[in-house]
C-alpha cells in the first residue's frame, strides 16, 4: 500500500507523531493511514536516526550507494584484453586470470559477461547453449587416459590429423601430436614419446576406429603392444562419442583455439602451435570442470615408468601356451581357434575356467579370447 498522495511529508510526520504517543497502536496507525507495518516502521527509524533533520521525511534516491555492475575504463580494457588474446574464454576463466594476475578486486563473472556482450564480443545464440552438467571422473590422475584423433584438417604442404590425450581425473592434455597420417606407426611413436615423460596410465580409453580395432578382432598390433606394456583398454559405445567427453570437450578446445582460422605451412609448424597450446591449457587456462583450477594443478606423473626394451610375456605354471601363426590362429587339441592377428607371432596362455570345456586366452594378463572345445568355437573379447 502506499501513501495519499498529498502532502506526503506532513502525513509521514504526523504519523511518527502519533506513532510517539504512550500506548500507541502502531497496526491501527497504519491501517488509518493506509500504509502497511513495513512503511510505517520504516520511517519510524528514519526519524529515529535524524530527529533534528528538517528532511528526514523526504524521499531518498533508490539509486544504490555502489552499484556493482559498473567498471572502471581500465578494467573493462584489461578484460577485453584476455578475452582478445583468448577469444573462446569465458568469463569465469578472464576473472580467474585477472586474479593471478594480481588484478585488485576483478569483477564478478556476471559483470564481465556484461562487458563482454556490450562490446560485441559474445553472440546471443552462444549464450543460449550454456546450461548445466553433469561430470564424472576418475579419483586419481592415471587411472584412464582418454585417446582419440580430432580430425583431418588442411596445412600448406598436406593434411595433419590432431592425436590427442587426456587424463581423465586432471584434464592434464599429455599429448597433442600433429599426425601426418593416422595409422599405427604414428600413434605408436606419438604415444612412447608421451610415455616417457609421463609414466604409464593404468587404463585408456578410445574409440572404435582402425587404429585401435581391426577388421577382424578387438585388437591391433598397437593395442596388442599397450597390453603389453601393462595398459588396460576399454573402447565406446559405438556412435556415442560422450563415452569420451573429455576427450570430445578438449578437442573442441583445441579447434576453437589452434585450428579455426588458421593454415599451418607444414606439420613441424602445427606441432609447434600444438605445444604452445598445450602449455596454455595445462598451465594457465582455468578449467570450470575443477573449479577454475589449472590441469596442472591436479596432475602427478605415474610412478610406472616406460620400458625402453619390452618385458617378456610370461604365463602362470598351469598355463597351457601355444604361439599364434601369421593368420591369428593357435591350435590346440586338433582345433584351430582365430583369436586375431593383432598378436601372431606372440604366445598365449590357455586356462581353464570352471566351465568344463571351456578355457580362457590370456595375453600378458589380460584375457583376449575365450575358446569353446566343445563347439570348436572362439570368441574375442
């Protein structure tokens, strides 16, 4: 409810007048003067704070006393400033940098969205595909590396395909190497050079292509060789990339901050601009996902370090071995069973299961296959 309209100073007086009065009833009051107990206690305590102030009944600017959303000229340079030196940066990430920065009191995230959309830098359907997430992550950093290639993209002299890796608890990018080609070999090389920095992950994660299965089995002489080295694998659902989404996320990254835009003469310059990405993300990029924290920050190296020279395959006593030929097959009792040519040349150990007649097919402590004698039939695991 509101005053009457005339005069509004004298009725506001003569309120607090006779709110003074010995047993005054304050409710009543303010029904007989059409104002609720919030306005009329109000101006009690005005009155009460200036009693000898002629216009303590005057109505006073609503215009806050600080009004948070307005920054200096220098500030909003200085933030227009990191988000022109990282054009995909959001305004959580600019206020965190302005921080280490040594910025006195940066403005809140809200404030420098402001900043950011007034001046053109941040598109209106960009804002509307933010929303929020639910994530997940392993406990520890190397428990699972995340590995995928971003794509094919074009350079001056060729084409280069983006090998990136990421641990899965940090978001620690171990590895982006430019790829002349995706194969094997590449990968192979791309990943020893990551292992001898790093250490060993207990686990990684990929996708279904080539370079990780083949046509004829779940494994390839690459993924065959990180099971040697101890390295557990999983691989995604089929057509379902979130599977990987740290490793989707950050490739997303890496295009938006290394790639659009840009052309690249040859594949030792895209691994350069690779190299000063990574230390970019790892390093100072602050990641939403661990609370503006850099990846750096929760990354150790693993204590299982590269061997240069490959441990012997070695198999329990009550193992029975047999050596699988060029064409993926082991014999065994008068039956040959495909368990893949990812590891012809190789022993594997056969072990018994608790199911009469059929084994299990173990490579370096991991089971490949599992082998039916009954049925003559194998099946990969």
């Amino acid at each position: 409810m509101s005053w009457n309209e005339v005069p509004v100073m004298s009725q506001r007086k003569e309120f607090v007048s006779l709110a003074a009065v010995d047993e005054a009833n304050i409710s009543a009051l303010c029904e007989r003067f059409r104002i609720s107990r919030k306005t009329g206690y109000k101006w009690l305590r005005r009155f009460a704070c200036a009693p000898e102030d002629p216009d303590w009944a005057r109505d006073r600017s609503r215009r806050p006393h600080r009004l948070t959303g307005c920054v200096s000229e220098e500030t909003e340079r200085a933030v227009l400033a990191v988000r022109d030196e990282h054009p995909v940066w959001g305004s959580r990430k600019i206020r965190r940098c302005l921080e280490r920065g040594g910025w006195p009191t940066p403005p809140a995230p809200s404030t420098i969205t402001a900043i950011l959309r007034r001046n053109g830098r941040i598109a209106p359907e960009e804002s509307a595909k933010r929303g929020p997430m639910q994530r997940f992550e392993r406990e520890q950093p190397n428990e699972l590396w995340q590995m995928d290639f971003k794509g094919r993209f074009n350079m001056m002299r060729g084409h280069c395909h983006a090998l990136t890796v990421v641990d899965d608890h940090s978001r620690f990018a171990v590895c982006v190497a430019a790829c002349a080609v995706d194969d094997q070999a590449h990968v192979r090389q791309a990943l020893a050079d990551t292992f001898r920095l790093y250490g060993l992950p207990a686990r990684m994660l990929m996708d279904n292509g080539t370079c990780w299965k083949s046509a004829d089995a779940p494994y390839t002489k690459l993924t065959a060789w990180l099971l040697r080295l101890g390295v557990a694998l999983s691989h995604g659902r089929p057509r379902h990339p979130q599977t990987q989404g740290k490793n989707e996320r950050f490739n997303r990254t890496l295009k938006a901050e290394a790639i659009r835009g840009r052309l690249y003469r040859d594949i030792e310059e895209c691994q350069r601009a690779f190299d000063c990405f990574r230390h970019t993300y790892n390093h100072e990029r602050p990641h939403e996902a661990l609370q503006m924290a850099t990846p750096v920050s929760r990354y150790r190296i693993s204590p299982f370090a590269y061997p240069e020279t490959l441990p012997p395959i070695e198999y329990l006593a009550t193992d029975i071995v047999r050596h699988v030929g060029a064409a993926g097959y082991l014999s065994y009792r008068k039956n040959r069973f495909h368990v893949g040519r990812a590891f012809s040349g190789d022993p594997v150990g056969l072990r018994h299961t608790e199911r009469d007649g059929v084994m299990d097919v173990y490579y370096c402590g991991h089971i490949v296959a599992v082998i039916d004698l009954r049925s003559g039939q194998c099946t990969q695991q």
